[in-house]
C-alpha cells in the first residue's frame, strides 16, 4: 500500500451502492415477471376435458359440479386436498359445460350482490364474523348423516343448502344466527353450485378446520381433519 494513495472502504463508495440497486431491481423485475406467469398458469381454470380424463388441475372447469369432491390428506403435501371422485349428478341432473357455467356465474353475481364477504371469508377474502365458506361444501356437517342433512330433512348436500340459504335463521346451528337474505329458488341452486366449484380449489389446505356447531360444543366432538 502506497502512502500517497488513499484508501477508501467499499461501503462507502457510492458508485458500489447504485451499481448494487440497479442489480438488485433488476434482478427482482425479472423474478416477479416470472412469478407472475407461475401463478397465472397455476390459477387458469381447467376444462371438461381434465374433468372427464382425470386430470388435476388446481382450479377445476366449472363442471366438477357433477362430480363427487372429497378432501383427503396427502402426506406428501402435509394438508388435505380436494380429490375429484366419481360424477354424482348435482340437483339430480349432469350439467353440460354451458349451463354449468351459467349456474356458476348466477352463483356468483348472488354471492356478490348479497355480500356474503361482510360476514364470511371466501378464498382468503371477506370476514371471520361467521365460518370460512371456502370449503363449506365438505363440512361434514352437510354430509350424509351430519346435522344439516337431518333439520332440513333432505337427502343431498345441495338440497340441504338451498333450504338453508332460504331461511337461514329456521337452521341455525350455530351461536351466531345468519339473516334471511331473500335468496330466491334459483339464486339458491346457484349459489350452492359456486360454493361446491369453490370447494374443489386446491388452496394448499387454507383453512385447515371446519366450523364447530352448538351441538359439536355442546358434546365436545370436534370436526378432526
Ligand atoms: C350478516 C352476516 C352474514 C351474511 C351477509 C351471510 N352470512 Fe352465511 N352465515 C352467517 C352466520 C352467523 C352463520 C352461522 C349460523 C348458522 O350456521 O346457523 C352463517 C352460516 C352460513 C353457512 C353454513 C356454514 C357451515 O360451514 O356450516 C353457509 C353455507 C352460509 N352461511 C352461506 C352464506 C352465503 C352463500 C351468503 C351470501 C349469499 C351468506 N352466507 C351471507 C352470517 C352471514
């Protein structure tokens, strides 16, 4: 080292800290480019044809409503993930593409215009006032045998929700009451086919419990997944 020359650290120069930052945003611009593809790819709705050959796509075609959706746990993944099972007709009819997706787009506009969102959480949006609907669809409690099922003395999980969303307060099951929304026949029938097409996302096991009922508290039993 020379005497007559001085010498300066590197974190001080500041010709070091702009060449830095020009890299690191550059380096961030191209990674989000990617991501943002990634997710695009990862989130594109599936078709018929998935459905029909068996292949998993993390966003069904609006026709999983004529299958039967279970939510099992993958050891693999660490969390449950709704498995597509055998077609089961929904409101005792298969729905062709067309009118699966016209069902879902009434279902949608209903969720909408009543705001669902204000009181429950759909997809990680929304409120935590009353249970998650993102898989309302699988509560056991709308299952063969579970409570829903016996108070509105139907035979079908759908048949179930639509009594329900027609008169919540008649069904209530739960500490906090939910009001009557006016929902007609058919925003009804809509409204559960988006729940049902909602329940077939594969959201990484988000949320990981189903609500309890009074009847769960009142007998201690808790919906373990
Ligand atoms: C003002 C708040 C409020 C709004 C708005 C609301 N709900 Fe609810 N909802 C509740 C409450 C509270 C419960 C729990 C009461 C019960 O199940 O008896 C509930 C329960 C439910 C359940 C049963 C949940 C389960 O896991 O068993 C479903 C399904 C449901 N709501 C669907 C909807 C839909 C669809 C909409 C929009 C069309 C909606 N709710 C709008 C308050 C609300």
């Amino acid at each position: 080292m020379s005497e007559t020359k001085e010498s300066y650290s590197v974190w001080s120069s500041i010709s070091f800290w702009r060449r830095s930052a020009a890299w690191v945003t550059g380096f961030s611009v191209v990674l989000l480019i990617f991501l943002t593809f990634d997710s695009l790819s990862q989130i594109k709705m599936g078709t018929d044809e998935d459905l029909k050959n068996g292949v998993t796509k993390r966003v069904p075609a609006a026709t999983v409503i004529n299958y039967k959706i279970d939510y099992q746990m993958s050891q693999k993944r660490g969390h449950e993930v709704p498995v597509i099972g055998k077609q089961q007709p929904f409101f005792g009819k298969i729905w062709s593409p067309e009118e699966a997706e016209a069902l879902l787009h009434t279902g949608k506009l209903t969720v909408q215009a009543k705001n669902c969102m204000n009181c429950h959480t759909l997809l990680g949006n929304g409120a935590y006032y009353a249970p998650d609907l993102t898989k309302a669809w699988l509560d056991p409690a709308w299952q063969k045998g579970g409570v829903m099922q016996a108070i509105t003395q139907t035979n079908s999980t759908e048949e179930a929700m639509v009594k329900f969303l027609m008169n919540p307060p008649k069904y209530a099951t739960h500490l906090r009451k939910m009001p009557n929304l006016g929902i007609t026949h058919d925003e009804a029938m809509a409204t559960v086919a988006f729940l049902k097409h909602m329940s077939a996302i594969d959201t990484n096991g988000f949320p990981r419990n189903f609500s309890k009922t009074i009847n769960d508290f009142r007998s201690g039993v808790t919906h373990a997944h």
